[in-house]
C-alpha cells in the first residue's frame, strides 16, 4: 500500500472518536467460479430468487450514510458479477469522506469488466488507497481444477496483467494465494506461471465458516503451515508499506501450526461485515447476526442487548476464533506490539 500513514491516520481519529472504522461488505452471492473450499456459488443455484433481495443503491447509501469509514473490502461471490459495482463504490465513496482504503478481491474471470471498472472508480472517486487482488491458486491445471473452471488461470492472468499496466500511485495489484491442503507447495510454480514474484503476492488460508456455505472440516494439513514459512523466508525481508501483511503472515504460519491467537479480535466493535442483504455481523466467521439494516438503524442495533451480548462473547474470546486477512488486519493494527511480539516470539 502506497498510502499506509493515511490509513494510519484515518484509523486513529476513528478509534480516538470511538467509532468503528472498517466494513468488509459482500456485494453479491452472484459466482461464476465452483471452488473446492466455497460454496458461495451454489447460492443462487438453490435459491435463484434471492439475488433480487440484494441491497439496491438507495439502500447502500442509507446503511453507510449511518457510518463514517475509512477502511472498506468488498467482497463477494465474484464482485464484478454485480453490474452496477462501479455505482456501488460511487455510492459508498459518497458516504464516507474518510474513505482511505477500499479493497476487492476478483477471480478474475471478467478482464475487461474489471479493467473498465477500476479505471472508472479512479477516475470518479479520490479514494487514496485502491487494491484489488487477483486469486490464484496454483498453475494452469491445478488453479483451473481447484476452481473447477476451465480456461479461469488464463482470464485471471490476464485480468493481472491488464490491472498491472494501470499507471496510478493510488492502485495496486495483488495475487492472492489462497493455502489449503489442497496447493500447499504449490506457490512457487503459481507465482512464475504468472510472471510474478513474491513482492505482489498476498497470501491467506482457507477457513471454514458460515459465510463460506461450509461445515467445519479439515483444510490443512502439515503443508499449509509449511507454505506460508516458504512464503516468510521468500518475501522481501523489510517494506514498511507491507507490514501489516508481513504480520500477518508471520502469525499466520504459527496459527496453523495450532498457536492461538493470544490478542483480542476488535470485530464487531472496530469493524462489522454486512452481507448482501443488509445484514449485519461482527465477522465472517462467527454466524452471529446483530441484525438487518434494512429494518433498523445502526444505532438502535448495535446500541441494544442483543448486540452487546455478542461483543461481550467475542471480547471473551467466546467465538469460534480464525487468523482471516478479512478481520486479522485491523486486529494488528489495534494491538501492533502485541502483533510484533506474537509474530516473533518463538
Ligand atoms: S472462493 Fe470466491 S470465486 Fe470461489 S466460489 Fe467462493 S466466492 Fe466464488
Ligand atoms: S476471532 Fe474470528 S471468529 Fe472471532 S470475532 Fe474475530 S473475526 Fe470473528
């Protein structure tokens, strides 16, 4: 990131005013991709109905107008399904006048759509810090299988290659490796399929959870952990724009090695996660929900018991805990010693 000490410094004015500063949204179930560890896309195979009860721009505007953020990811499905995504950020951007980073992850399966969009959103908004992350999960026949899409790794090289060429210092492009036991050792071969290096991968692990559609099941085996050290040894050793995710994965590789995480989740108070249909959550992972923003305020929402008795579960350490770069990052931020000491301390 380009822009971190705008990030830094937007982050600190929310906490100094108590409010929470970061919102990771799921702008569509909508997926043309059938990964092996989601079954997101299986949403509206089942219940083809619902995409019509997706949040509309009116709503989009009377939820965030509500808050005051600085921080959102987008998510999905495949985001770039929704037609109106650039109207979607737009409408967001409108709303939050301390927006210092968005973020939004791709499959990659649309080049030109992509392309198209993120020129226009940094042309129609001044949003200091713009990332979106390309997925990649191994090699052509590997990548293409774990998703079940024949030809995506071709469309999603060419998706990272199209962004690669945007020439802004407020835009990024990331691959992001998603480890599960599934391509553990198989980062190396996936970054050089793509012409890469290590400087602009991001990578994460696969969970479980309710938002994902799936049970709780074994990802990993002993080769996860062992990717990600690969990951921590091969990565450039010190940039300060990338220390959050240096920590997070130096975390990461202990985490899936069975270490807990020994400092408190800021979910749920910090930040929130609103799905496509406005409601809202702490997280993606705990299936705990405070409730529709389609049918209340926020402050009624998060000022009521309901939502009280959850963050007092979480601040317990009462849920069900993950190391997800979705909800992982702001928790570094709020508690930066005591990420540098999990992350280094044998
Ligand atoms: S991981 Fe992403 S691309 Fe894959 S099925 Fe789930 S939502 Fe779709
Ligand atoms: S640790 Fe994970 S599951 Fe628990 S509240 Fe934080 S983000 Fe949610």
């Amino acid at each position: 990131m380009k822009n971190l000490h705008s990030l830094v410094h937007s982050v600190a004015k929310a906490k100094y005013r108590h409010q929470p500063y970061k919102m990771t949204y799921a702008v569509t179930y909508q997926c043309n991709a059938r990964c092996r560890i989601c079954n997101i896309w299986k949403e509206y195979v089942q219940f083809p109905q619902k995409i019509a009860e997706e949040l509309t721009l009116r709503e989009i505007n009377a939820i965030f107008s509500q808050f005051d953020l600085s921080w959102i990811s987008l998510t999905g499905g495949e985001p770039f399904l929704r037609n109106d995504l650039l109207d979607v950020v737009t409408t967001i951007d409108d709303c939050s006048p301390r927006l210092t980073l968005l973020t939004v992850p791709t499959n990659g399966s649309l080049p030109e759509t992509t392309l198209t969009t993120v020129e226009s959103i940094l042309e129609e908004t001044h949003i200091p810090n713009v990332i979106i992350t390309v997925s990649l999960d191994g090699d052509t026949l590997l990548h293409d299988r774990l998703r079940d899409v024949p030809g995506l790794w071709k469309k999603a090289r060419t998706t990272y290659e199209l962004l690669s060429a945007i020439e802004n210092d407020r835009f990024s492009v990331l691959l992001e490796f998603t480890v599960s036991k599934h391509n553990a050792g198989h980062l190396d071969r996936a970054i050089k399929s793509f012409g890469a290096d290590y400087s602009k991968v991001v990578i994460t692990a696969a969970h479980s959870s309710y938002f994902y559609r799936t049970e709780p099941h074994s990802l990993h085996n002993s080769g996860s952990a062992l990717q990600v050290g690969q990951f921590n040894t091969s990565c450039p050793k010190y940039d300060p724009q990338s220390i959050l995710s240096l920590l997070y994965t130096k975390i990461l590789e202990k985490y899936l090695m069975g270490t807990p995480i020994s400092f408190r989740c800021v979910s749920g108070r910090s930040s929130f996660f609103l799905d496509p249909y406005g409601v809202l959550y702490p997280c993606i992972t705990m299936d705990a929900p405070f409730g529709s923003l389609r049918e209340d305020s926020v402050q009624d929402i998060l000022g009521g018991e309901h939502a009280s008795s959850i963050v007092h579960r979480i601040r317990e350490g009462k849920c069900p805990g993950c190391w997800t770069p979705c909800e992982a990052y702001q928790t570094i931020v709020e508690n930066l010693p005591q990420a540098v000491i999990a992350a280094y301390m044998k």
